[in-house]
C-alpha cells in the first residue's frame, strides 16, 4: 500500500463581483483524514469577495441545517467515504454537481489542466491540476442573492504527484460543509483550491441559499419541536389500593426555565442591590468574571483568600442561581503572576497541586455546576511549555480525582466565531478533547465543550450553527460560556440572532453572556446602564428571557388507565391534581429535561 505523507489545505472559495461589505467573511478551518491512515489533511472553506480573501467555513455534516428537500442530511462525520454521498440538497444552485455530463456547466481557468474520471465503481468526479501553488479547480458561475444564508458542501480530496491511482481506488472522500451570509448581490465562482502542488479531485457540489426567514423557521422548529421539548407520562392512583384514578384534571405550570441562562458576575454585586436584584430576577446561571481565578485568590505565593468567591457564591446560592468554576487554571502565559512564572518545574507542579486541591476541594461536591479547568488551552500552552506535553490531560485527571461527579470544561475562544484561527478551530478542539479522553485513568471523566463565543460586530450565524454541528459529533455537553457580540450598528440585533441561534441548537446545553456590569465600563457588551435601565442589548436580553420563559398552563385529563401525557418544555413544574373525589388538591413539583420520556419516565401520583 502506498503511503502519502503530506498536510493540504482545500478551500472551497466563492469570488463575487460587487460591494464587497455585502459578505461576511468568515469560516472554518477542518481537519480529515484522508489516502492513508499516516496522511492528514486540512479541509477548509474559503470565500473571497472580490480581492479581499477571506475564510468561511468548512465542518462535518450534520441534520441541523434546514431541509428543503425530503432527503434528510446526514449526521455524524464523513471523514473517509469510499464513494461520494449524493450532493446535499440535489446540488442547491449548483448545475452538473456531480459531474455526471463532463465539465458542462463548469469552467476550466486559465494555467489548470481539468478532466471528468471515473472510479473503480463508475463514480464520475472532476480531476485537476495546475502548475506551481495554490492548486486549483475548475470553477462554476453563480448568482449570489442579498439577504441570504447559505449552505455550502463538497466533497474533494487529492492524489500526489505524479498520481497515485492506487489510491483513487481504495478511496478516501472527505466531506466539508459550510456556510456564508450575503447582504447584496453579486455574480459568483464557485471553486476549490490547495495550499500544495497536488490534484484536486472534487465531487457532489452544493450551494443552497436560505432566506433569513426560512433558516429561523427551522431554527425555531429545533427549538420549539425537538430541542427544549419532551412528553411526560403522569399516572395518578389511589394513596390506599393504587387503584387508578379516571378523568382526574391534571395541571402543569411551569416554575423555573429548564434552559440554564445566564451572565458573568463581578464582585461589585456584593455592595450593590440594586445590581443583586437585577441579576437574580433575570438569570438562572453566574460565572465570576476573576474572582475565583487563581491571581484572584492566591496574588502572594502562599497566601489564599477566598473571601470574596465564597460571598459571590453564597450570594448566588440564596437566589437559586447555580455557577460555573471559572477557572481551575489559565493557560495564558500573560495571566500567570510574577511568583508563577519564576518557579522550576517541580516547584510548579506542587503550587498547582496546591491550588487544584484548595479550589476544587471548596466548590466542588456540587456546589459549582462545572469547572473550566485549563482555560483556553488551544491558544495557550504555559503549563504544558513548562511541564510537558500531557500536563493539561493531567490536570483534567486531577480534577476528576476531588470532583467526578461536575462536568469538566475544555474553554476556548474563536473555535465558533472566528474560522479564520488556525488555532482553535473544531477539529484542533475535537483533536485536544480526544487526547484528554485518552489520557491513563480518564476513561470515565464528564467532560464537557466549552465555546466562549466573543463574537464580531457581523456573526457569521451559518457558520456557528455549522460549528456546533460538528463539536456535536463528541456526544458531549456544549455550552456557550461567555457570549458577547463587539459594538456595531446592530449589535442588538447580531446579539439576539446568536442567542437564538444557540437556543435553538439541539445539542446546546446552556448558555451564558460576558456582560458582567461594572461601575466604570464594560469589557465589550454593556447590558444596561449605570442605573440598571436597559440598552438595546438589554431589552432583547430581557425579550428573550419572558420569551423563553413564557410557556402556557398545560391542562389534561387521564384515561381509563388514570393515565395523561403532558408535552412540556424542559423546567421544573407544579403539578395539580384534582378530582371531585378528593377533598383538596394534589400538588406535586416535578423536573422535566432531556432525559424524561412518556414510556420511561412516567411520574406516579399518589392523591
């Protein structure tokens, strides 16, 4: 078997003719896998508006993109298929997408050699080859539409050179997916491009254009239908014999949101009421801005003072509002003290040791919902420059020696709203969370995907949903930890979309804005002003808030069978009970989440 050993970047780039704001130009940079166990490739989408290049996205497939077609869009990843999948949704705008009339409908640039070949299994797929670097494809006109969401796809991979035939034949096809937002219109191309000297072998093309209204219909469908839902069985039964009870009313009122929502949290809330009273009555979740950070707790080697955490966490405590440990350690080297940076290695690893145990050991056990435990390690590496390669996943085992039962957080920033950073896109933190998981003794570790989300004046909302796509492909928790959205003409309006957007993602588990309010300025997003009167962003804070929040009285009858099921949105409940053989009501508080179901789950009354 012939081995191929080399690293190409493939960009599937759009160069579009007009005004050249009308295009966000944002994307993804992908990792697959392709010829050879011993090769790795970096899949990565590209969009370029007239001069300008720009990255936009590239990820695993995934069924959260809306539909338009009856075939469903596949989930999981497609890292290695031994035949193209058909183009998703039958090519969008795309013509000839799977080459199956030549090059019809497709242009061949000047300096690339392009022909159609065919597999061992009679697949027709576009080969091409051009002198010198960047590789490039043949390439295809289309129009680009204002006011549109698209979603992008392809199939490519690539021979060395001279070909490898043998390859071509065992087959190594690597999906990448993406998307872009366009604000105007302008004429397209549409093509794939190498950063190395190799051929480009491209199939089952897509561009498929969403109006803003349809993405948020089915975005608001993953919310609403699937997402945030479940169906609840309730047997009501006689406290005597166990006899069950027919046509019983059964109410449900919703207590407290299940969706964990919520904000970062500064010391000044201790001394300041009125900022108290306007975050306990709006938010469900606290992440402390600093203060449980190691410089915020330990500034002098040797002296630890958690007085200001433990009255945050007290504080939070008494409103019911749960809090994330942020952090156990940061891997910036700009944030570590001056005390930190001087120790050797052996003198590191016991102050670590030391500050591990005292801050887990304080808020672990359940007090804190999660820890982000090596904050921002794709960008930073202090503790493994200082200790080795396997220090972080050590940590993460130390961790989880004090405290299994808390979920265990990687933490990063730019993996979903910033494509165009090699350092933290998906499959770099899909690589890193692996190499925790494999560590010795972190088999059965909860861990769980950390997204800072600090996004730009202009998100790119294909592609965070894209993102989160493809981080779902771990079959872990995924929260949104420090959402915020940079200053702009529509910063409230970009704000809302990313809330929705997450909301709305099946596989999101919670969510928490980096808002916190200071007496002198914010870090980026400024939710109200110094009197706690709303801006723009607070209002649609607040919108969303009573909007998610707001659900209506379910009311049911049981069956023969003293039986009634109850389609709830995830939260904790009242449920009543009455009957005209009872003397008062039977009230009931009961938790709906992800986990209950109709036919598992079924709550038994007593009256």
């Amino acid at each position: 078997m012939m081995v191929v050993r080399m690293c190409c970047v493939f960009r599937v780039v759009v160069v579009v003719d007009g005004d050249h704001g009308g295009l966000i130009p944002d994307g993804l940079i992908e990792l697959h896998s392709c010829l050879s166990n011993d090769a790795r490739y970096l899949a990565q989408a590209g969009f370029k508006w007239g001069a300008a290049a720009t990255r936009a996205v590239s990820f695993w497939p995934s069924a959260s993109a809306p539909q338009t077609a009856a075939k469903v869009e596949p989930r999981g990843s497609r890292l290695c298929l031994s035949n193209p999948m058909i183009p998703l949704y039958s090519g969008g705008v795309i013509k000839n997408s799977e080459f199956n009339v030549g090059l019809t409908d497709w242009t061949v640039p000047l300096g690339v050699q392009a022909t159609v070949n065919s597999s061992s299994s009679g697949n027709k797929f576009a080969e091409a080859r051009t002198d010198g670097q960047p590789s490039r494809t043949v390439y295809q006109t289309v129009q680009i539409q204002p006011n549109t969401h698209y979603s992008l796809s392809g199939l490519p991979t690539a021979s060395s050179s001279p070909p490898a035939p043998r390859v071509a034949k065992s087959g190594c096809w690597s999906m990448i997916k993406g998307g872009m937002t366009s604000y105007s219109s302008g004429q397209g191309q549409l093509y794939f491009e190498a950063d190395a000297a190799v051929a480009i072998w491209v199939d089952s093309v897509s561009l498929q254009p969403f109006t803003f209204d349809e993405w948020d219909a089915h975005r608001q469908q993953q919310s609403a239908g699937r997402a945030r839902r479940s169906t609840l069985g309730v047997v009501v039964a006689r406290g005597t014999d166990g006899a069950p009870v027919p046509n019983a009313t059964v109410t449900a009122e919703l207590l407290r949101p299940g969706f964990p929502f919520g904000n970062a949290m500064t010391r000044e809330i201790l001394d300041n009421p009125a900022y108290e009273q306007w975050f306990a009555s709006r938010f469900t979740v606290a992440t402390f801005e600093n203060e449980m950070k190691w410089y915020a707790t330990e500034g002098r080697q040797g002296h630890e003072d958690y007085r200001v955490p433990d009255a945050m966490l007290a504080l939070a405590e008494r409103h019911g509002v749960r809090v994330r440990g942020h952090n156990v350690f940061w891997d910036d080297q700009s944030t570590q003290m001056a005390w930190v940076r001087s120790l050797g290695p052996d003198e590191l690893r016991a102050a670590m040791d030391k500050r591990l145990r005292s801050v887990v050991s304080r808020y672990g056990g359940g007090r804190v919902i999660g820890w982000d435990v090596v904050n921002e390690n794709l960008h930073w590496s202090f503790y493994d420059g200082k200790l080795g390669p396997d220090a972080s996943p050590a940590i993460y085992h130390q961790v989880g020696k004090i405290d299994g039962e808390t979920p265990l957080f990687m933490n990063e920033f730019n993996t979903v709203e910033q494509p165009v950073d090699m350092a933290a896109m998906a499959s770099k933190y899909v690589a890193k969370m692996n190499q925790i998981r494999s560590f010795p003794g972190n088999g059965g570790l909860k861990l769980a995907v950390g997204l800072e989300s600090h996004f730009g004046a202009t998100p790119n909302i294909p592609f965070m949903r894209a993102t989160l796509d493809t981080l779902a492909q771990l079959k872990l928790p995924i929260w949104l930890t420090e959402i915020d959205v940079a200053n702009g003409t529509n910063q409230a309006q970009h704000l809302e979309e990313v809330l929705r957007e997450g909301h709305g993602h099946p596989n999101v588990d919670g969510m928490v804005m980096w808002a916190a309010w200071h007496a002198t300025a914010c870090y980026v997003m400024c939710l109200t002003d110094d009197e706690f009167k709303n801006l723009a962003v607070g209002d649609v804070v607040d919108k969303l808030i009573a909007e998610w929040r707001t659900h209506p009285v379910a009311v049911a009858t049981t069956d023969a069978d003293g039986v009634v099921e109850l389609d709830l949105a995830h939260g904790e409940y009242n449920v009543t009970v009455t009957h005209p053989s009872l003397v008062s009501s039977a009230v009931r508080t009961l938790t709906v989440d992800a986990s209950s179901s109709s036919s598992e789950n079924a709550i038994d009354i007593r009256v």
